[in-house]
C-alpha cells in the first residue's frame, strides 16, 4: 500500500477497579486453555519469572483477543490502573491503531483527551457502549459551530468504572452497525469472576500540575480516591455484588498563542494590498492577529457503579446495572490580543512588516461546564437447552449538559460609545500602537509601543455579558434480544443466531445570550479600575493584563441598566436551538460453522432510522422572529458481514473479514438552521468584520456507508517471553462521507450584507473517501529468552500507518482530493517498557500520533487545518511494601509536549499551540487477598 506506512495536602480514598467482566454473557469459570496457554502459564511461574499484576494484564488481553470472534484489542484494569490514564479516553491511547484528540473548538483548554480515533476515523464514526449497550452522549460540543455532535465524549467517563476495555474493529451480525471506524465496548466488574471470591481494592492519591496557580492562586494539590468492592452471597454463592466509586480534584493552568479562529492568515501581494481567496500574492503569510490565553481549569470529577447479579442455577443469570457519573470543568480564561485589523501592509519582507494602527483587548471568561451521565440496565441470559442461549438486554441513560459563562471585554481603541438605545459603530485602530510584526519564527510576534499597549486607561469596556449559557441533553432507551444456537466457544458443528435491537434516542441544544454594550451616559469604565495580576507571555515581551473578575462585577452590578444598551439577542437566543428524535430498528440473522481449526460466520443484518428535527428558523420580514420548523427523514440498509478465523497451529490464528456498516450524521447535522455570529455585536452590518462565523445544517444529509476489509494474523510467542506477536491489514470504502465543509464569505439573507471574511460551516456528503493501513503489535512478557538476568523486563508496542482520502466538493462545482480524513494522523505509535520484581513495578509509556487533519476549508485549500505530531511520555512505578499495601507513584505528559495546529501552503504556520502540563500522582493501595 503506498503512504502506508512531592506536594503535601489532602489525601484520597478511591475505589480502583480489577479484573475481567463478561458482557452480553453469563459469567463461566474458567475453562482449561489450551496448550499454547498451557505453555505460557508454565513459563510465567517459572522460578526466574515473577508474575506480576503487569504480566497478568497482558496475558488476560491476549487470551481475550484470541478468544474474540472478531478482530479485538484490549486493555485490562491492571494496564489502566498501573498507567496515569484517569479517563477511558486517556486509557484507550494504548490501543493499535487508536489514537485520542481533545476538544477542538477554540473555546476550552486542551490538556485533557475528549474522544478516540480508530483507525483514522472520529468520535462520530465510532460507537461506544457500556456492557454491550448504548449510552447516552452529546459528543464533544463544538462551541465554534454551537452546537452538539454524535459520538460519546470518553473523558467524562472515569477509568474506574471499567473492568475491561474492548475495542472491535471487525463487525458481526449483532453488533450496532454505527461504527465505520471501530466500536469500545466497556466492560464492568462481575462479582462472579475469580470464583466469585470477596475483592476489595481501595486507592489513595494525592496529585499536582506543572503548571498551577497563573494568573490567580489555584487549590494544590489536588486528590484521588478510587475503589471497588465485590463479593458472592446467599446459598451456594448464587448472588453478587460490586460497588465501585471515584472522587478526583485536580487544578490546573494551560497557556495559550494562535492566530485568529477564522481566517487564519493573511496574503499581500508586492504593493502591500490584501488580497483574498486562494490567491497567495507574495507568498509571505501574516497572521491576522497575536492572541495569548493564560486558562485555569479546576476539574471536578466522581461517580458511582453499583451491580446486582444472580446466577440461581447454570441456566439463567440476571443482573442490574446504575450508574451515576458527574464531571465539573471550572474555566477562567484570561485573554489578550493585538488585531492587525486587516490593514494593507507597509514595507513588508517575508518575516516582517509594519502596520501603522492596531487594536489591543483585554478579556475574562468564566465557563462552568457541568455534565451529569446516568445509567440503568438490567439483562438476563437463559440456557433453555443444551447449546442454546437467550439473552435480553435493556437500558435507560441520560446525559446533561449545562454551561453557564461569564465574560467581559475592554478594548484599546474602541470607537466612541453610541447615545442610549442606538448601535455603536465598530471598533477603530489606534496608531499609538502600530505593529511591526516578526514571523522568522514558528511563534510570531506583533510588536508595538510598551507605553502604548501598558496604558490601562485607554482600554474602555466594550461589552458585559453576565448572562450566558449552553444547555443540552440527551436521552437512550435501549432494548435487544439475541437467540444463539451452537455458538459459544466450545461448540463445534453448524450454529446460527436471531436477534433484534431497538434504540431510541431523544437530543436538544438551547443557547442563549444577555449582552450590555455601554452607552455615552455610563462612566469611563477602564481596565485601570478593575485590574489584575500580569502575568509574562512565552512568545512576546509583553505580559498580559488581566480583569479583576470581582472588581469587575461590584463596579458593573453598581451601575443602572440605563447606563448600557442590550443588543437584540432574538437572533443569538433562537438561531442554534433545535430538538432531535431517532428511532432506530435492526433485526439480523447469522450462521456459523466451527471446527478445532476453523470458524466462519456470516450473516445480514437489516437496520432502519426514521428522524425527526425541529429547528428554529427565521420568519421572513424586517423583524426579526422565529419559528419552529420540523424536517424528517428515513432510511433502511441492508448490512452484510461475514469472517473467517483460521487455527494454523496451537500459537497461530489466522483471520479474514467483510462487513458494511453505517455512519450516522451528526444530530446538529440534521437542523435546519442558518446562524450567524459576531465576536462583538458592533461588527454586524460591517462587510469587513472578522471573527464571523456562519453554521448552516443540513436536513438531506445522508448516513455514510463504509465497506470494511480486514486481514490478521496472531502468533502467540512461546517459551518465557509469553507473549504475542499481530498484524493487521485494513481497507475501508466509505460512500457518502460526512465532513464539514468550510468556505470563505457569506451573504446574510435578513440584511444582504456579505461579509467577506465570514467562515462558513456546512454539514455534507463527500462523494467518495477511503481509509486503509496496517497495524502491527508485539507483546514481550519477559526477555528472559535473551538472558537470565533480563527476565524482570518486558515491553510492548504497536505502529499503525494509516493512508487516507477524501474527495471534497467545491462550491463552484467539482472536487479537491486531500490525503486524509478528518481527524485521521498518517501514523500512531505507542510503547511501553516495564521492569518487575517481587515487589516493584515500573513501566514507562510512550505515544506519538502523526499529523491529523483538523479541519477543512474546501474553497480555500491553504486554510486546511491540522494537528501537529505530537509525543507523549508517561512513567509509574508500584512498589509492594507489604502484602497487600503498595505505594504508587504516576508521572502523565513528562515533557510538557504541547498540542499544536498548523495551518498554511506549506502546513508549517501557527495556528494555535496549547500549553499541556505534567501531572503528578503519589498515592496508597489496598487490595487484601481473601481467601
């Protein structure tokens, strides 16, 4: 394939969790493995070998991914408990082919993963269950578009819930199709396991950020508590219980440097004249503006499991299943920023240049984000003869989202204020500081007049918006039913499968905005009156001013409204809002045939949608109203799979698989909505504005379909290193691909103003796309084989190189080829090292992804917008200071690598560069052996 290629403080308790749970089916004892497990059980008690929690963990996803019909990977409780990964989606960066993204609107801070990319595909490509069921999620909000997304946002979702994570690259008949790219099922503790003996394990942590308490005082250090209990009761053992909790507080501060969230950059040609479009004139890139954030973020996160099972006779097992997960993000972003304006340059060479006015702002936000996940199963499996299983399943999850902000804005050159009940003009330059900018290097520099830009007077409020908020929430009925004859992994001979699923799911998204402009009758209002600490900027000499928040808001709640004018917000309160309905039915049938050696399974699975969305739509007319508008759509496919696994020997499997699976469009996709936005209200009318944005939906999108081909083989490697030796190959078709389209102008259809350099979003279908790659991963429990005196390490790792493409329309007709998908790097790798003795462990993990497309601007194809590589080193180390106490020790993001975008011709110019701090954990473990 071408391209293929120590701080003292509160100390937590927590409930950590262990083991192995079964889902979608009832938990069995072991049963006798086969020799080539044999083989490795007998090298891991091996005098010379010390069997670890590290060493069970990769050997339990070992025998799970063998045993697994479908091509699987997958990570234990020990890996995520031994590693600093406090979130599933910071766990699953250790899976082949998976890497993981933050949020990428340009809004919120970035040192925390949000969503997993499998094999190149995002969060919305990708379905995500609990035990085998859905679950209730409102992706990543993007607040660039206002909007929610589909595609359940995993940092939300603590690693201690989890007993085992499961990621399926290949589908069977009686898996959700949603999944082009790949599904994670997590799998919660059954008290059954280990025999059903009593488990108890329980963590205490305290935990500290490089990079704490900028620009005000942060609480320090934060805490960690983990744990999880699990026990058999009643006659025989027939019941059981498992009860798993976290609590986490962690403070911490990112630093921010980016060009402008729209038009990135800015071209000249010779004479200085700004040109537009594609049109690169002397080739020299300006960015538009030198904005700096210093973000705090007190993150808040618990949530509680609880699970209720019975197994009254070998035939029939029943369980209960709620959870409760909460997750609080205290934002306060401190911001700064010098506008060149859009100005014609002066004496312009290709890393200089002058422009003789600018405008300076000084801002605050405060953005508390809460979300509230809630979780309720009950399934049951029933053995009505020999060979036959019966399994039903329901669920009931919810998910909230509540965002409440706070913002202020003063400004250096800000026009004068209008008289009470009028609009204000836009904003002016002021020539006391006129730009000289520098792009020699990666992190540009506007540099103007210290004196200038130091003189707090001069900034005047421009706006006060003390009332402001995002709302969204979304509700999944989950029920299914699976009928298997002659299908489990003793059975030989014919076997065949029924079942049905049916999920419905109900979403909304409500924002609205209060804004105070003020007018000629309120005072100066400076920045001198309410200002802050200031703190030093990496990349300028300058240091950043900041708001005193609470001077701020005694000043502003003194003064009588009178003194301000509230901008009409009909249009900003009703433009995004919408309310989304799916009712989803699936029904399939497969047949298997199993011998020792081989198995092959095909089947069909028919799966239906219909679709309802209201939006809010403006009333035509110079009044500005909105009504509610309702679109529908429906659709059916027919979905095909079949897999063959081959057994060539005892250690060697090899597998080949065809499946068709779907992609559903995003949930804010389907709105019919037209919505456009200012950073300040007083650009509305000007065609030159910057930092306009216009969302437009899309109520005929259509789902993408994506062919799925896939190769592997799996070597278990004998002797003492016990371990295991995969490769895959994969080739994805994918029809109708949704992306956003970007493009460059809009024309508002109320006023006909067209600004320019508006940025406008569109949901479409591509007309083809195609992602294929291999995946390689090697397991090496122990080098003993080398030499006796190595038979405390072992490592693992896994590479994928990934080639993608996308055929993206134009707005003037045709097509552009680009080279990867949305979200997609070219390649992902992680390793890990690992030493152990009787009582110690240490591990230490890398991960790097390639470059990722972020974003794409169709019209204007040096506007493409991607992730930068991107490295990360992790480190943890347990030590046993008696049975059952240890000491744990984590170190997440060792070198501080940023996470960066890039933008331009040559995909080497700054779009922004957010600061990710190294975290640290020191902490007590209890895990007791019952006997």
């Amino acid at each position: 394939m071408n391209k293929i290629v120590p701080q003292v403080g509160l100390l937590t308790l927590a409930f950590a969790m262990a083991g192995q749970a079964q889902a979608q089916t009832t938990p069995e004892a072991p049963r006798p493995a086969d020799p080539a497990a044999a083989s490795t059980a007998d090298a891991g008690s091996s005098p010379d070998i010390v069997v670890t929690g590290i060493r069970r963990a990769n050997q339990a996803a070992i025998d799970s991914k063998r045993r697994a019909v479908n091509i699987t990977d997958v990570v234990s409780a020990t890996d995520v408990r031994a590693l600093p990964d406090n979130t599933v989606a910071e766990a699953l960066r250790r899976v082949p082919g998976l890497s993981v993204v933050p949020a990428a609107d340009n809004e919120h801070s970035r040192d925390e993963a949000t969503t997993a990319v499998i094999r190149g595909l995002n969060a919305s490509y990708n379905n995500v269950t609990v035990d085998g069921l859905n679950i209730a999620s409102l992706g990543a909000l993007n607040a660039q578009a206002g909007s929610i997304t589909r595609g359940l946002r995993l940092d939300i979702l603590p690693s201690s819930m989890i007993s085992e994570i499961a990621v399926v690259k290949t589908f069977s008949p009686d898996l959700d199709p949603n999944a082009v790219g790949g599904a994670v099922n997590l799998k919660t503790r059954s008290a059954f396991e280990n025999g059903g003996k009593p488990f108890f394990t329980i963590e205490g942590s305290l935990g500290h950020s490089s990079d704490t308490g900028k620009p005000y005082s942060q609480p320090d250090p934060g805490y960690r508590l983990v744990g999880t209990a699990s026990t058999t009761f009643g006659p025989g053992g027939m019941f059981g219980a498992v009860l798993s909790a976290n609590y986490q507080r962690l403070s911490t501060y990112t630093v921010t440097h980016m060009s402008n969230d729209t038009v990135f950059y800015n071209f000249y040609n010779n004479a200085g004249q700004l040109q537009s479009g594609n049109n690169l004139g002397n080739g020299y890139g300006v960015p538009q503006l030198d904005k700096s954030w210093y973000v705090e973020d007190q993150r808040t996160r618990y949530g509680l499991t609880g699970k209720l099972e019975a197994r009254p006779s070998d035939q029939l097992y029943l369980y209960a299943m709620g959870g409760y997960y909460f997750f609080r993000d205290d934002m306060t972003r401190y911001e700064g920023l010098i506008n060149s304006r859009g100005q014609n340059v002066q004496n312009q060479t290709p890393t200089s240049g002058f422009f003789p006015t600018s405008s300076s702002e000084i801002g605050y936000d405060n953005q508390l984000t809460t979300t509230r996940t809630r979780v309720g199963q009950f399934g049951a499996d029933w053995k009505p003869g020999e060979h036959q299983k019966l399994s039903l399943r329901t669920s009931y999850s919810t998910m909230s989202y509540d965002e409440p902000w706070y913002m202020i804005k003063y400004i250096n050159a800000a026009a004068p204020r209008p008289a009470p009940g009028t609009a204000g003009a836009g904003n002016v330059g002021n020539p006391a500081l006129a730009i000289t900018y520098d792009t020699s290097n990666f992190q540009h520099v506007f540099n103007v007049n210290p004196t200038a830009y130091y003189d707090t007077s001069k900034y005047a409020l421009t706006y006060w918006r003390p009332d402001m908020g995002r709302n969204a929430g979304d509700k999944i009925f989950n029920q299914r039913i699976d009928y298997h004859y002659n299908q489990d992994e003793a059975d030989r001979g014919l076997g065949f499968g029924l079942g049905g699923a049916y999920v419905d799911d109900r979403s909304f998204y409500k924002f609205h905005r209060l804004e105070y402009d003020p007018n000629n009758t309120a005072p100066a209002l400076t920045l001198s009156d309410v200002l802050g600490p200031s703190v030093p900027l990496p990349y300028n000499s300058l240091n950043l001013l900041t708001v005193d928040a609470a001077k701020a808001k005694a000043i502003l709640d003194a003064l009588p409204k009178s003194m301000f004018n509230a901008p009409d917000a009909t249009a900003v309160n009703n433009q995004d809002n919408f309310s989304h309905h799916e009712k989803i039915a699936g029904a399939y049938a497969m047949a298997s045939y199993h011998s020792d050696q081989l198995l092959f399974q095909a089947g069909v699975r028919y799966d239906h949608t219909d679709q309802s969305t209201t939006s809010r739509v403006r009333v035509p007319g110079a009044t500005i109203a909105y009504t509610d508008l309702t679109t529908s759509s429906r659709y059916g496919r027919l979905l095909p799979s079949a897999i063959a696994i081959y057994h060539l020997t005892d250690t060697l499997d090899l597998r080949a698989a065809y499946s068709r699976t779907l992609g559903r469009p995003p949930y804010d996709a389907y709105a019919a909505r037209s919505a456009l936005n200012f950073v300040n209200v007083s650009d509305i009318g000007n065609p030159n504005a910057i930092g306009v944005t216009a969302t437009i939906g899309n109520p005929n999108i259509k789902p993408r379909v994506s062919d799925n081909f896939d190769l592997s083989a799996e070597w278990r490697i004998p002797g003492k290193s016990s371990g295991l030796l995969s490769l895959a190959l994969f080739d994805k078709e994918i029809k109708d691909e949704i992306f956003t389209l970007g493009t460059l102008g809009y024309t508002d259809p109320s006023s006909g103003v067209f600004y320019k350099n508006a940025i406008v979003s569109t949901p479409v279908n591509a007309s083809s796309a195609r992602i294929r790659g291999v995946e390689g991963n090697v397991i090496i429990n122990s080098f003993a084989d080398i030499s006796p005196l190595l038979s405390g390490f072992g490592a693992s790792a896994n590479a994928s190189l990934l080639d993608g493409r996308v055929a993206v329309p134009l707005s003037a007709g045709g097509t552009r080829t680009i080279d990867r998908l949305v979200g997609q790097p070219n390649y992902a790798i992680n390793a890990t090292l690992f030493y152990t003795t009787k009582n110690l462990e240490l591990r230490a993990a890398f991960n790097r992804q390639g470059r990722a497309l972020r974003l794409i601007q169709a019209d204007v194809s040096w506007q493409d917008l991607y992730w930068a590589p991107r490295s990360q080193l992790d480190l943890s180390a347990t030590y046993q200071v008696r049975p059952g106490i240890s000491l744990v020790g984590q170190v997440s993001n060792v070198t501080r690598s940023p996470i960066t975008s890039v933008t331009g011709p040559g995909k080497n110019l700054l779009k922004d560069e957010y600061s990710i701090p190294a975290t640290f954990w020191l902490g007590v473990r209890f895990t007791p052996k019952f006997r």
